[in-house]
C-alpha cells in the first residue's frame, strides 16, 4: 500500500525526541521558545506554536477580534477546520469560489463578496502553492478588512521569493504528520502586529497574563498572574518542538524532494490528453505539498486506483457540502468552479520517502485505472 502522505522520520529525529523526554520540563520549557525563534527565524516574522493547525485558526480568528456577526470569505475547497473555528466564534462564512487553474480563491469573487460586515479574507495556500496577498492588500485599499493566510501546506513555500509567513495580517501552520514539516500534530500562528501576535497567544495559553505591567490587581509575589479573557491549552509539548526543530533542519531537502517527485509526475503524465496538471503560478515556488490531477470518471479512477494499492485521496470535499454547514442554510451551487474541481480531481502520494520506482507504479496503475473505467 502506497498512502497519499507519510512523514519523514529519521534517527535525528527521534534522538532529538528522547533527549527532550529525558529533560526537566517535557512542556512549557526551553524547547518550545527555541522552536518559536527558529519557525520565527525561517519565515521572517514573529511566531507562536499550538499543538494543531486547527488550533492556529481558532487563535489566528480570535486575535483578529472575530466575533458574532462578522463576516469572513473562505474558499471552499479546503479542510473544514478553515471555516468551522470561524463559526465557533460566531462568524459568518462566505464562500468565494476559485480559479480552476490553480485552486487558489480568485480575487474576482471575492471583491463581489465584500461587504461592510467582511472582516477577514481567508487565502489557503492550496497544495503548497501560495496566493498573492498584493493582489488582496490591492482590493481592500483602505477598507479594515484583514488577510488570514491558511498556509497548512506552504511552510518552505516562497512568492516574489519571500517566504510564506509575513505577508498576510496573520498566517496559520500546520505540522500534520503528512504536512511539509511534523511534530505529530502541532500548529504554529505568525503576525507581525503585535496586538493579535498577543490576543492570539494569550489565548492559545489559557489566557493567563504574567506580565506585571498589565496587571489590573496589586501583585503580592512573584507567583501572581491574572486572567482577563478566558482562553484555550492550545500548547505544544517540549518533546514535540524538539521534533520541530529537527525537521526544520531539514525542510530544504524535504523541499528538494517534493519538487523532484513533482517534476518527475510532470514528465510522466504530461503528455496525456486524459490528465490535466495544476497550474503553477509564474511567481511562486511551491513546496508542494499535494500532486492534483483532474480526470474525467474520478469516481471510478480513484477508486480503481485504491483497489490497487495506491491511496490517492481527494482535495477537497467543498466545505459547504458537509452536514453541519446544510444545517446553516447552505446550498450546493455556491461555488460551481470548487464543485467541478472537486469532481475531477485526485491528489497522487507525494512524500518525501516516496520512490523514483514508486512513482512509476503508481503512475502505470494510475493508466490501468483510466483504462478500466467503462
Ligand atoms: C491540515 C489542515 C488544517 C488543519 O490542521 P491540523 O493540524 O490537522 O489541525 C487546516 N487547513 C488546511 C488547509 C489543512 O490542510
């Protein structure tokens, strides 16, 4: 069996794992603050760890001040955690659908969308590829309007080659086991406005505040700290940042990787009528994250190719198509370019321990399964 993503595990890593297990503090130690300045370090902006990417959302929408009533334009063709921490904290979504070239939110749709209740626009950076946030900055002029970046798949991404990290108003990781990088599960929230880089933390640490210059009661000893908005454990473990830092070590071979494994599907598959690629923006330059494909009888295709061994998956279900969101009033058709992307498209295995050998099986059993769809 052949899955559609596997983390890259090796003996560093797991050295790094056990001697953090052996320390004083196995949370809220040293390991953690390192980590937080190396990601800090690695995407040019000040950054926060939490033990999940859904986590970095949640905390990412409260620093920004979200709340009930306010309106907050996703894509739909992402994992649910970008829209449903939104909602928990009593948001309005409205989808914009997409450019069917790339997968990414077209900024067409979403100027139509904009209203005096918009707070936030939510770009995700879908397959490793990062959206322009100029071209975002450019449609909200002045209007108060933030840019969420869900970058769950861009980490080591790069557009007008900065890194993927300083260019939204806050931008959210993840660190997935099947993510670029992974600390099991882990999240991390970068800004560089300090007000929601200190919302967003505080909330990801139960909201306690231990700083004395803030502090609304007289403080009697050192031990004091106060709670002035309740907040979540959102925390990641030492030993997990230790496994954090290790990997990062490595990100620009696993970058390395994933580009070869991306060139090498382009070469192979090409030159077929029956397959269409994703576009690539001129600007970009991806760590790819996933390897989409688009064909006709998807159904059948991923299903003839899981028969098979080959665990292709699919990306993504449209949000709004899920139970939870039907119950809100929404409709299918919202975003008929997302529906038809999802209908079409396959994401191929790609990961950093996947073969040149495994990636021409997987492309022959890919062929058999187009054959085999009447
Ligand atoms: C993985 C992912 C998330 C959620 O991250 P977790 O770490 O699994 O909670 C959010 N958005 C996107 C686009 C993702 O791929």
């Amino acid at each position: 069996m052949i899955p559609y993503g596997r983390q890259e595990i090796l003996q560093s890593d797991i050295d790094a794992v056990v001697q953090a297990l052996r320390s004083d503090l196995i949370t809220t130690g040293s390991l953690v603050d390192e980590f937080e300045r190396r990601i800090s370090e690695y995407v040019q902006c000040p950054t926060f760890t939490v033990n999940s990417g859904t986590a970095a959302l949640h905390a990412a929408y409260y620093g920004l001040g979200l709340i009930p009533g306010d309106e907050v334009i996703t894509p739909p063709n992402t994992f649910v955690a970008t829209q449903a921490t939104a909602i928990m904290l009593g948001a309005k979504i409205v989808f914009a659908d997409i450019d069917p070239e790339t997968g990414l939110i077209d900024v067409d749709c979403v100027e139509k969308l904009i209203t005096n209740r918009t707070k936030a626009i939510v770009l995700v950076d879908y397959a490793g590829q990062p959206c322009d946030v100029g071209l975002f900055r450019k449609l909200i002029g002045k209007r108060k309007i933030k840019i969420v970046q869900d970058a769950a798949h861009s980490l080591g991404s790069l557009i007008h080659g900065k890194p993927i990290g300083s260019q939204a108003d806050v931008t959210t990781f993840s660190f997935f086991a099947t993510k670029n990088i992974t600390t099991g599960e882990g999240g991390a929230v970068s800004t560089n406005d300090p007000d929601i880089f200190r919302k967003a933390k505080e909330f990801a640490r139960q909201g306690i505040v231990r700083d004395p210059n803030r502090f609304q009661n007289p403080a009697p000893g050192p031990w004091y700290q106060e709670v002035h908005n309740f907040g979540l454990n959102y925390r990641l473990t030492d030993f997990q940042s230790a496994l954090g830092i290790s990997q990062l070590n490595k990100i620009s071979e696993f970058k390395e990787k994933r580009k070869s494994i991306h060139q090498l599907y382009n070469q192979i598959l090409g030159q077929r009528t029956d397959i269409k690629l994703i576009s690539k923006n001129e600007e970009s330059d991806p760590m790819w994250h996933l390897y989409p494909i688009f064909v006709e009888n998807r159904d059948i295709v991923l299903t003839n190719l899981r028969n098979q061994g080959v665990m292709a998956q699919t990306n993504y279900i449209p949000a709004y198509f899920h139970p939870a969101f039907y119950q809100l009033g929404y409709m299918k058709g919202i975003c008929p370019r997302s529906e038809d992307f999802y209908n079409r498209e396959i994401s191929l295995p790609i990961y950093v321990g996947l073969t040149q050998s495994e990636v021409e099986e997987i492309c022959n059993k890919l062929f058999l399964a187009l054959k085999n769809t009447n």
